[in-house]
C-alpha cells in the first residue's frame, strides 16, 4: 500500500510539472536562453532522479550501488549544465525549431523513467536479472498507473493546441493509445484489452479520415499531413499482432509494442511543443 501511495504521488507529481512546463512553453511569446536553460536542467534533474532511484531499488543494497545510484543524477545533471554553460558562454543560442525536438526528447526521458521507476518501486525484483528490464520498459508503459495520468496529459496538451492539424494528429494518437493490452498486466482481461484496442485504433483511423478528409478537405496532402500518424498507427497495429500472437514470454511479446509507444510519444511531444503555429 505504501508503495502505491509514492507511486500516485510520483506520477501525479510528475503530469502536474510536465502540464505546467508544456503551458508555459507553448505560450511564451519568445523562448529565452533563460527559459530555455531552467527548462533543460529541471527536465534532466527529474528524469536523473527517477534513474539514480531506479537503480537503487533494483540492484543490490550496497556501499558502491548507493554510490552509483547517487553519481547517476549527478553527472547527467553535470553534463546539462556544461552543456547549458557552454551554449550561453558562446553566445550560440538563436532559438529554432530543433529546440522543440530537445524539448520532446527530455520529456519521454522523464515519462519512460517515471515509468520504469512506478513498475520498480511496486514489483521491486527479487534478484535482479536482464528480463527485468524488459518487464519494466514493457509492463511499466503499459500498466494503468502510468497510463491514466500519461492519458490525462495527453488530454490536456490537446486541449491547449490551437493550431487545429495539430489537435487532429495529437487526440488520434490520444485514442490509439487509450487502452494497451498490458493495461492490467498478463492476466485473462488482456485478450479483451486487445479487442479493444483494434476499436481505438479503428476509431483512430476515422478521426483522422474524417477530420482531416472530409471535414477539412484536405485531399490532394491528406496522406502528407498525416503521414506519420499513419505510420505509427500501422506500427502499432503490427506490435499488437505480435504481442497477441505470443511468439515468447508475456512481457517479450508485448515489448515492440512498448518501443512503438515510445516513438508514439516522442511525436506527440514534438507537437506540443512545435511553436511554428
């Protein structure tokens, strides 16, 4: 019970933080060095917490694993703010676009560390073996506990997007993405959960088609627009196949579409924090 109740709050903590960071940067009129810099640091500071946590809880309690732990947050904090320094000594920061995909990239940091922090902190191992981390990365982004606030954000970061081609990709994503099979774990509800995932991504397909097709009328660069979209939606659908199939253990099965989920939220964040319009 105690471990939930961290966990609850780590990830409510965590949306919280993400929501205000994505505001903030989705509507500042210029993006400072400033900004910019205490962005970049708390992003890696959090995600590096999480990390150095992580591995604490799932390795050996000793004198040097304490010590590892520790160093983890550390040096990734070290080397963001040489990096931050270096940039603002130089005086090399014009803002541009790829800043957002800088942005996009910490952020999944800190969602798959959240992640795999949640799955370590509620299923600590009980000796510390290589398939562990490919339940954590599997079962860790797929279990409720991190989805339900992972789709509440998601919600929102849609909500605060005017431009109205970004709103249609991001909620199509949102409902692909509303009910992984691994939701609950392996249990008898996960061919169900399959079932109605198919639906989501079937529901998916038609917000898109509709949306962007017929209500926009965006025929001749329907499939340019939305070509990503796509394609992550076919992926999914493919890792959904083989997870179902069961070709290995749960877990296994069901990590390609974990690493889909990953790519799928690296896309989504880019969107939200695309300034372009």
């Amino acid at each position: 019970m105690q471990s939930l109740i961290f966990a609850v709050l780590t990830a409510s903590t965590m949306t919280l933080l993400l929501s205000i960071i994505f505001f903030l940067y989705h509507n500042k009129d210029l993006v400072t060095f400033r900004f910019y810099a205490s962005v970049v640091i708390i992003l890696s500071m959090m995600a590096s917490m999480l990390d150095s946590l992580t591995f604490y809880i799932i390795e050996q309690k000793s004198f040097l694993n304490s010590v590892i732990a520790i160093n983890i947050s550390m040096e990734v904090m070290l080397i963001a703010i040489i990096s931050i320094g270096y940039l603002g000594s130089q005086n090399k920061f014009r803002y541009n676009y790829e800043y957002d995909m800088i942005i996009s990239l910490l952020v999944v940091w800190n969602e798959v560390s959240m992640a795999i922090f949640l799955y370590s902190i509620i299923y600590p191992p009980s000796k510390f073996q290589l398939f562990y981390i490919i339940k954590m990365l599997s079962g860790g982004l797929g279990f409720y506990y991190f989805i339900v606030p992972m789709i509440i954000e998601m919600a929102y970061l849609a909500l605060i997007i005017e431009n109205r081609i970004k709103r249609i990709k991001m909620i199509t994503l949102l409902i692909a993405s509303i009910s992984p099979p691994t939701l609950f774990g392996s249990g008898a509800i996960v061919n169900y959960l399959i079932i109605v995932l198919v639906l989501a991504m079937s529901a998916a397909f038609f917000v898109l088609f509709w949306e962007g097709r017929i209500r926009m009328k965006i025929e001749i660069n329907f499939l340019r627009e939305f070509k990503i979209v796509i394609i992550l939606l076919v992926l999914m659908f493919i890792a959904t196949v083989i997870g179902a199939l069961e070709i290995s253990e749960f877990y296994t099965s069901w990590l390609p579409y974990g690493i889909v989920t990953i790519i799928s939220m690296i896309y989504f964040f880019y969107i939200a924090a695309d300034r372009k319009s």
